[in-house]
C-alpha cells in the first residue's frame, strides 16, 4: 500500500465476527492488539485511517479461546510505485494477476522480477501467472521507467485441499427379500467350513462305528429257546448184532447232544 492511504481489516467466521481480535507482528511489535498502540477498533473491525511504513508487517485475528486465523502481509512505501499481490495464499493451479501502479496511474509499461530476476515487461503494468504452481511462490517486484522499482511482495502458493468421500453404508430393511444371487465367501469362510466337516468326522464317526459294531454282535447273539442241535450217528453194538441177526434193518440210535 502507499503511505497515507487507509485500510479496514475485519474477522469473519460464519458470517459472524463476534469474539475475533486482530493481531500484528512489525519490525518493532508482536501480538500487539488492535486498538493498544495502533489501529481504531470497532467489533471485530479495526480501521487504520492513515498507514505509514512501519505498520508494514503481519496481520491475523484471534479468538478468546485462542484460535488464530490465516495471516496475511501488508508492504506499506512512501516511494511512488508498489506492486499489488494477493495477500492471501494462492492455490495452484489457479491465475494470478500481479498489478504495478503508481499513484497516479495503473497502467504504465512496468518490468516485472521474481527473487531478483527479469521475467518480462508488461506495456499495461500488469502480469498474469496461469495455471501457479509451487515453483511459482517467491519474491516479485516491478520497475516503471521513470517512477522507481516497487518494494518487494512476497506470492505464496499453497497445495490443493484433499477432500475424503465419506465411507458409504448399506442398510437393507429387515422386511427385504434376500437377493436372488449372492458372492461366493472368501478363501477363510471355505477354510473354516472344511475344518467344522473334518472336527464332526473326527469325533462322531467313532462313535457311529462303534454303535453299529454293538447293535450287530447283539443281534447275533444265541437266545435259551434256540440252541444249536447236532444228530450223531454210532454204529450198532455186537450183541445188537446178534440179537438182530434175523432182521435186515439195522437200528439206528439216535442221541442228542445238547450244547450250552
């Protein structure tokens, strides 16, 4: 800015500025408030009517709870050219537009310069940088032939914010049908469904065996109305013989042996 004009900083947090305090460091200040040594506060407004070099420095706002907003700079000359630059950090991949100006006029050929040095020259006195990137952040100032080089204005170039999606959740109702086809479960659930199989077979499969084994040697068993009977035939004794020598037919004697 040049000296003498008059500048208004103002806190805003959700369209309310209730609580904000504005804050500076300067070559000869820090944390000083608003309204102490500098400034006319009115809220969370703070209204310097006439800016002079030495209110060149940083600015933010801050709240009773401490939290403190992004910071800005503010390049105060008494010489006669100044170059404007946002005082906010750019972010890249946007257009930035650098003006050089005298107080009479802001459109005079001007040569512009980052970190020291020339880029170009601009007949209107403004230069637009497309597309910032990182590389792009520096120090610039301009020149205007016959009217001074401006002080230097620091560009700052930030990242680009990364934005998360939300996870997304499927509820299904309780009174939703099952769908008709579903995805095959994962190697672990095959796993631990042959595992459930083989524990099952391992521990009943003897149990089983040894039932049928039982129920069958039970079936089998002998019972006191049905014992195994054997007919043994012995031949005929010799006084048998003798007593029977008239008959053809021989007599058989049949006995039973009965085992227990």
């Amino acid at each position: 800015m040049f000296e003498g004009q008059s500048v208004s900083l103002s806190c805003e947090e959700d369209d309310s500025s209730a609580g904000w305090t504005l804050r500076r460091n300067t070559s000869d200040e820090t944390r000083a408030e608003c309204g102490a040594d500098w400034g006319k506060p009115a809220g969370s407004v703070c209204n310097i009517v006439f800016i002079v070099p030495w209110d060149s420095g940083v600015y933010w706002c801050e709240s009773r709870e401490g939290a403190t907003s992004k910071s800005i700079t503010i390049s105060v000359t008494g010489g006669s050219v100044i170059l404007q630059s946002p005082v906010l950090p750019v972010m890249e991949g946007h257009d930035v537009t650098l003006h050089c100006k005298t107080k009479t006029s802001s459109n005079l050929p001007a040569a512009f310069y980052k970190d020291g040095s020339f880029i170009r020259t601009e007949p209107a006195g403004h230069m637009t940088i497309r597309h910032v990137t990182r590389s792009d952040e520096g120090l610039y100032k301009c020149d205007i032939t016959g009217h001074g080089e401006s002080p230097p204005s620091w560009l700052t170039v930030t990242g680009r914010p990364t934005t998360t999606a939300p996870p997304l959740t499927l509820t299904l109702p309780t009174s939703a049908a099952p769908p008709t086809s579903a995805a095959p479960p994962p190697d672990s659930d095959h796993l631990h469904l042959v595992f459930r199989v083989l524990y099952y077979l391992v521990v009943f499969c003897p149990y089983f065996t040894s039932t049928f084994i039982m129920v069958s040697l039970y079936r089998q068993r002998p019972t006191g109305n049905d014992l195994p009977v054997s007919m043994v035939i012995t031949p005929p004794t010799q006084v048998e013989e003798g007593l029977d020598d008239e008959y053809d037919d021989v007599i058989t004697a049949v006995t039973t042996e009965h085992h227990v």
